[in-house]
C-alpha cells in the first residue's frame, strides 16, 4: 500500500515533526486518461510553510488529514492515458508520497536536456523559473547591472547568481557562514556577505556596493529587504519571490528605509513563478544553452527515504541546506 505525508496539525511558529504523521493510503483503480507514478525525487520548499496557515492565499490551505502536495519526479510504472507510458519520467505536484495516481494532464514528461532527473524540481524546475523569470522580466536586469541577490546560497538564489553572471552583471549574493559564502563566490558572485557576523547588514551591503544596486531579489525580507531599500540607486527593480525570514512568526517587517521608495523611485513587484509557465519552453530555450556554455552548476542537499520529508522541510528554516533540498524516495 502507498504511504503518503499529512498534515496532523497547523503548526504555530516553525513546524516540527509531530505537525506530520505518515499514513498508509489505498489508491485507486486505475482509469482512462490517468497514470500511475513511483515516485524517486520529492522537493521541499518554502512556499509551502504559508499552506500549513488556515488563512486564503493564492493557493489553498493543505487540508488536515490529507495527503500534503509539492513537487515530485517519478516514474510511470502504469499508464491508462494516450501520450504517457510505462517507463517515462514525468514532473508533477502529488509529492509527500511514496506513489501517486493522478490525471495524466497533471504530469509533465521531462525534457531531454541531458540532466539528471532531480534537476527539474531545482534548477531546471519551478526554482529555475523562478529565478530566471524573477531576475530578467520582473525586475528587468540587464548587462552592465549590480544586483543584490538574498538566499544567495539557496535553490533559487544561487540560480539567480549564475544567470545574473551569464547575463553579465555584477553580482552581491548573501548567505550565511562561511561554507555557503565560500561556495556563492565559486559560482562568480563578485561580493559575498554574510549576514550572521556580526554588524548591520545596511553596513555590509553599503560597502559591497559603494555604488548602490539596480536590482534586488529576495528571498528573504526583513533586514535584507531593508537594507537593499536603504543602498538603491534611483529607479532600481526590486523582485520580490519570498520571504522566509516571516514565514513562522508573522510578524510585520520593519523597513526603516521605506520612504527612499519615492524620492529614488524604486519599483517593488511581487511575482509568482506561475505567472510564467506558458513561456516554460523559453525558459528551457536559454538555461540549456547556458549548460551547454558551462555556465551553470548546480547543489543539491539530499534526505535519503520518504520517512526524512519532513526533517528535509523543517531543515529549510534554519540554513540546513546549500542549493535545492531534495529526497530521495
């Protein structure tokens, strides 16, 4: 029988692994039009701490009781729909389980890009996009720029950090200790901070980028967001992706640099990497041509079995992972 991850509870403050419980769960019978999937690759990713909060969002609330959702790569071992078949590969979001049946329409099969299958739940995948379509359409980055990238050791940021570099732009990344600092500068960040030692942050970013930034991404919020408002030039693009340093307390930021908004004109957006899924195969387009050139690499943060998820989740929180977490089932 399959065994899926639940939600036991709503979690107050960060998650622990009692908000979880393993279950064993009946599939169906298969029907026409959908497929069977063992599942090998999981993600977890921070977006989906705002799902466990009984509140609207632009996704529903997880449902107690019920199988979680994320991310997954598996492989077809059953297929009753035309177009799929036994033995593919496909990306979908029945993850948090061992295996899935799901409507054929709800799968993907990977692309042939000659990259190993996890890589489309992090570079190659929804963190990938988000990075790329976050860096180059919302926040307009171009040549010639100075970006500030938080997270920077993260799935997404350390994407940003590597198509800001193909792209020729200069590059200011965070994270924190000096492992992931260390790394964020091998993948051709010019400046690295890291915010856990100490001093203010505003101060760090003053002095990476004595001549302010064009564009900033976040990740993070909080300090990060304000210092980025604090050292802006005029007319600088802010893409706004998360905010995980919020994502458990709730608590409002305090932006002391605020009111620099309006005298230098700084544009903040918000986006959601599912604004640009019809345009997926421009993303695919470029980022194979940037493999091709050697100028991507990627890091992977590896739980072994489906008993690990929610240790793999929780270690999101606290830095646990360099580049994409992931488990294998």
């Amino acid at each position: 029988m399959a065994r899926a991850w639940t939600l036991a509870s709503r979690p107050t403050g960060t998650p622990t692994p009692d908000n979880f419980a393993l279950v064993a769960v009946e599939l169906p019978a298969l029907a026409p039009g959908m497929v069977r999937i063992a599942n090998r690759w999981l993600s977890v990713d921070p977006y989906m701490r705002g799902r466990m909060n009984d509140v609207k969002s632009y996704v529903p609330p997880f449902a107690l009781g019920e199988p979680l959702q994320g991310g997954a790569v598996g492989e077809v071992v059953e297929s009753a729909a035309d177009g799929v078949a036994a033995g593919d590969m496909v990306l979908h979001m029945a993850g948090w389980r061992d295996e899935a049946v799901v409507p054929a329409a709800q799968v993907q099969k990977l692309p042939a890009l000659g990259v190993d299958p996890q890589a489309f739940l992090g570079q190659m995948g929804m963190p990938g996009m988000t990075a790329y379509f976050g860096l180059l359409d919302v926040a307009s980055a171009k040549a010639g720029d100075t970006v500030f990238v938080s997270a920077a050791a993260g799935a997404v940021g350390s994407t940003v950090v590597q198509i800001a570099k193909a792209k020729g732009m200069t590059v200011i990344g965070s994270a924190g200790g000096a492992d992931k600092c260390a790394w964020v500068k091998s993948l051709g960040a010019d400046e690295v901070i890291d915010y856990k030692t100490d001093g203010p942050l505003v101060k760090k970013l003053a002095a990476a980028a004595p001549g302010g930034i064009d564009v900033y991404f976040d990740n993070v919020g909080a300090e990060h967001l304000d210092a980025a408002i604090a050292v802006a030039k005029e007319r600088a693009r802010f893409a706004i992706c998360g905010m995980i340093d919020i994502y458990n307390d709730g608590k409002p930021t305090e932006l002391r640099y605020l009111a620099r908004v309006i005298g230098a004109r700084i544009r903040i957006q918000g986006f959601i990497v599912s604004d640009f899924m019809a345009r997926a195969s421009e993303f695919y387009a470029d980022m194979a041509g940037m493999l091709q050139s050697g100028a991507l690499v990627r890091e992977e943060t590896v739980h072994e079995g489906l008993e690990s998820t929610p240790d793999a989740f929780i270690g999101l929180f606290s830095g646990a992972n360099k580049g994409k977490m992931l488990v294998r089932v």
